[in-house]
C-alpha cells in the first residue's frame, strides 16, 4: 500500500482508526530512532600612471572613483504525506530535532606516500602586493590614482587516483527549494543532479538534504557518502515531492543549526542553496541567523528559471563569498554542481586572512588607499581587512585598490626615492591538520621630481587586467541599474566605452579576454528583449562572481538560449574543469569522440 493510500484507508475506515493510529506510533518510533527527522590608460609626459584629472577625484580613465536570539527547532507542519508514509502534522509537538546524528567520518591513515603528496602551502602559496607602475613622478600641479592588487595564487594539484586519500572531505548541506512553482521538469533535474552529485563524493564526504516550500523539513542527517549510503539518498532523492510557498529563512534556520550542533566536523563545509522563486525577507533573516554562526563554510546559490530574485540570491551568496549560478536551463544544472562541487574538494587553505597596513612615511604620509573593490574589503583607520572561508588550488584571489598621489610641491631627494607605501600580511589555515602559516608582503614606490626623466617604467600587464576585471563589473552592474531605468540605450553606451578602453591596447586586451566576453554578453543583455528574459539575472551574476573570481558566468546565444560551457570559464582550476567535462561527457559522448 502506498502512502496515499494509507492515508486514505484511515480516514475512509472509521473502525480501523485505532489500529491506523498504533502503526502511525510505532513509524513515529522508528523515525525517531533514525533521526529521520533531523553555496588607455593614456601614458603621460610625467607620471606615466593616470590621465590628468578635470574632477576632484578621478581615475585612469578620467572618471569619478568612488569609495537574533537561538530558536528551538522542531518538525514544522505539513499537510501533505511525507517521504516516509506518515503525516509531518502528527509530530508536531514532538521533541526538538537532534542535530547531532551526524555521522562520523574515521580518519584514514596516512602512509608515507601519502604525507609526501601533501600540498603545501608554504611552498605552493605565492603572496605579493603591486601597482601598475613600480616608479612615477609626483606633481606638483595635480593628484593622481595608480591602480594596485593584492594578490594569492595557489599552485594547481589534480585529484586524480584515490581522490578520498588525496583532498580533503566535504560538508555538504543541500537546501531544495520544493514549492509548488518547481513541480514538472525543474524537480525533476534537481533529484537528477543531486544524485549526480554522489557519483563525485566519497566516504571521506558526508551528505545532507533539506527540502523547503512554506516551511523546511530535514530529509536526512549529515551521513557518509559511502557506497551503502548512496542508495540510502537515491530512495530519498526519488521521493521529494513538490507544493506549497518559498521560505527560504526557514531552510537556513535548520543547516545553521545543523553546522552548529553537529558533533564532528569534516575539513571543508559548504552548503548549496536552490531556488526558482522570491522570498523578500531572506537576506535580512539570513544575514541574521549568520550572526549565530560560528563556523567556517561556504554558501552557494543556484537560481532557476526567469521568476527567481537573482538580486536576492546574489546577497545571500556575499554572505559567506560563495558564487551565484543561474540556471535558465535547468539541464545545465549539474554542470554548475560540477563546479561548485570541483572547488569545494580541492580546497587547500581555509580561513584566510589578510591586513594591510596603508601608511607611507613623511613626508609622503598623504599617498592611502583611496578606493577598494568588492565588498570583501573592511577598513578601520589606516588598517583593511579581508577575509575568505576557504582557496582552492589552482585558483588565484585579487583584491584590487587605488592609491592616491596627491599634489606633491616638495623636492624629492636621493635618499627619499624608495618609498614602502603598504605593509601586508596573510594567515592562512591548513584545513587537514590545523597549522596555520604567515606569509608577509609589502609595496615599495620610486619617486622622481617631475623635471626627471624615468628610464624603463613598464606597466604591469597582470595589475592592469584585474584592474579591468573590476572597472568592466562595474560597468555591468551600471548598465543593469540603467536597464532597471528603463534606459536600456544608455546601458549598451556604458558597455561600449568600456569595451573601447580596454581594446585600444593590444597587449592588455589579450589579458583580459573574460571580461571582454562578460561586457559583449551584458551589452547583449541590456537589450530591452532580453533585459527581461535573462539580461538582469545574467548581469547580477556577473557582478557577484566577477568580485569573489568564482563561479561560472551563464552564456547565452543571441536568440536567447542559455549555452553549454565549452571552454574552461575564467577562474576554474583543473580540478572544476575536468568535473564538468565529466558530467558533459556522460550527457553526450558523440560531442567529444
């Protein structure tokens, strides 16, 4: 009999009710016992760095540079049959939900192959600051910008034979948006990708599932992803169903909880958040609960379709620095998984921290930063803060600043030329054993008088490229407010002036090859046809990963259709690569032979 029908019988048969109600106890006591229950520049005849400004503060391109109390959580009411054959209303006043049936993933032991394999990151993490122009003269009539990065790059390492001896194991929380907008082919693609998912973990990773629609329920709890256990989130996977709102607060609710209360902790924890509606009090609930959250984890976010808030999910990924993918089509879904997934088990360094100390000596006291990028960057006086949850291999972070040269009346003398303008430090923790490394850094200027000829003062082609990559953002996320203006016009104009800087220099261009394919795209995008369809939420995705340098941007043909990635997206390590390729294999085998 199946659940509907047992459902029915009771209520059809009166005189069965009581026999009905000991078989629903006795379902209740074994879900309890197995705690079912529980994401150009112009070079100038004096300081070769920036235009001459017309405005009190402008950059190289002579425009203007800016600068809850702990709930108890119990099964939340459900009218509809659940995964397990009884009525998710009837436990309603049972005992709070435990969340610490987590599984424990056993250690494996190391042999001395092994620990000689072992990444490290002393000797495989480069860290270093620098400007677009290492000299320059200081005048004496305006004040000038120079652009900089920080920047971390991590040597790649394939995961190739016995991938759970060789990566560190994954925390994943899985939250299904179940409501009744998903029913049809959107669900069905999710349980399709959540169990292509399991083909890429192992027994080093565990696995959790909660659905949500008016409400959240806990599928599973964090077990193993053993061969055993596989079968055991298929059945589960096979059963979630579809109905009811968007409350995506409540999906959150639980996997803090769950991070929280767990009693062991794997090396790395992300969770994967999907979506295809609108929910316009989560990310002030979200931003809440992180609050409570002491843990270290990544929070990815997958928006379906064209009715989703791509605005609000790209807020709630910023949360925790994780990427935004849009999947208009949904049969590209597991490739986004591929990606997400590639960069959580190649993860080398966790709790990543880096201070920079902005304070040059007199009399250059008044060269600061004057601007940073992206919202990772926090600042206390002359201090800045950055901090990620996690860094891949193979991947590199660059935080992009501007300095501020201001008019310098002074004659600079010989033994004042080399000047450290900043000081930086990284911290960095090996996610297997503990250890925490410190590298350091600093930035030091050549400064010559104006009156002085400067020999050999070549630009930094690796400055200037991610020097785009945050101007183009911008770009992109101006143009989408233009089309939020219905200045659709207006937004492909901003689009192609930034095209024409960047492509005016050859040798740059050829840098900055992702960002001319975003700012093509998001022209495309601005289009009043398309705004509409797919341009807001390919434009928002954009800005968020573009920032964090993650995540796969979505292409789209010109008719409209979303696009298979083809060739590696701009900041996949080989690890996200060789994954997608992988699930774009098995989905068509004839495209590659």
């Amino acid at each position: 009999m199946n659940q509907n029908q047992q459902l029915q019988s009771m209520f059809a048969n009166p005189s069965n009710q009581q026999q009905q109600q000991q078989q629903i106890q006795n379902q209740q006591q074994q879900l309890n016992f197995q705690n079912f229950s529980q994401i150009p520049m112009q070079s100038s005849p004096n300081f070769p760095i920036l235009s001459q400004p017309t405005h009190t503060n402008y950059n190289i391109f002579g425009g203007p540079s800016q600068q809850q109390p702990q709930k108890q959580f119990y099964a939340q009411p459900n009218l509809q049959p659940s995964l397990f054959g009884i009525n998710n209303m009837v436990i309603q006043n049972q005992l709070p939900i435990n969340f610490q049936d987590d599984e424990k993933v056993e250690p494996k032991k190391e042999d001395a192959k092994q620990t000689s394999n072992k990444y490290d990151l002393n000797e495989k993490l480069s860290f270093e600051v620098k400007t677009l122009y290492k000299m320059g003269k200081l005048m004496n009539s305006r004040t000038q910008y120079l652009p900089g990065i920080v920047s971390i790059k991590a040597q790649d390492q394939t995961i190739t034979q016995n991938p759970e001896n060789q990566r560190v194991g994954v925390d994943l929380i899985c939250l299904i948006d179940k409501s009744g907008s998903m029913d049809g082919q959107k669900i069905a693609m999710v349980q399709q990708t959540l169990s292509v998912l399991l083909d890429f973990l192992s027994d080093c990773d565990r696995y959790q599932l909660i659905t949500f629609e008016s409400s959240a329920q806990r599928l599973t709890p964090l077990k193993r992803v053993t061969d055993g256990n596989k079968q055991y989130f298929r059945q589960i996977i096979s059963q979630i169903y579809s109905g009811g709102g968007t409350n995506i607060g409540s999906a959150t609710d639980l996997a803090f909880r769950q991070l929280k209360e767990r009693k062991y902790r794997n090396n790395v924890t992300s969770i994967f958040l999907l979506s295809d509606g609108q929910d316009g009090n989560a990310v002030q609930r979200i931003s809440e609960q992180i609050k409570t959250v002491n843990e270290v984890f990544t929070l990815h976010t997958f928006g379906f379709g064209q009715d989703h808030d791509a605005p609000m999910m790209t807020q709630i990924c910023n949360l925790k620095s994780g990427s935004f993918y849009f999947v208009q089509d949904v049969t590209l879904l597991d490739e986004f998984f591929a990606d997400a997934l590639g960069g959580l088990i190649s993860v080398v360094g966790e709790q990543l921290e880096i201070t920079i100390t902005s304070q040059a000596p007199p009399p250059y006291q008044n060269i600061q930063i004057s601007k940073t990028y992206g919202n990772m960057w926090q600042k206390k006086g002359n201090l800045y803060y950055i901090t990620q949850p996690q860094f891949a291999s193979g991947s590199r972070k660059d935080y992009v600043f501007e300095l501020v040269l201001p008019k310098f009346e002074a004659k600079i003398e010989d033994f004042q030329r080399n000047v450290k303008v900043i000081d930086a430090e990284l911290k960095i923790k090996d996610p297997v054993n503990g250890t925490v490394i410190t590298k350091q850094t600093s930035l030091t200027l050549t400064f010559f008088n104006q009156d002085e000829q400067i020999n050999q003062n070549e630009a930094d082609l690796d400055v200037y490229a991610q020097y785009f990559r945050v101007k183009g953002t911008e770009v992109i996320d101006e143009a989408r407010k233009a089309c939020e203006q219905n200045k659709n016009e207006d937004a492909e104009k901003l689009i192609d002036n930034m095209l024409i800087q960047i492509q005016k220099i050859p040798n740059v261009a050829a840098q900055c090859t992702g960002i001319i394919q975003d700012l093509q795209q998001a022209k495309q995008a601005s289009a009043r046809t398309s705004y509409s369809l797919f341009g807001q939420k390919q434009m928002c995705q954009m800005v968020s990963n573009n920032y964090q340098q993650g995540g796969v941007n979505s292409l789209f043909s010109a008719q409209g259709m979303q696009l298979q990635q083809v060739q590696p997206a701009a900041y996949q390590n080989v690890q996200q690569q060789q994954m997608m390729f992988q699930v774009q294999y098995s989905k068509a085998p004839q495209k590659f032979n």
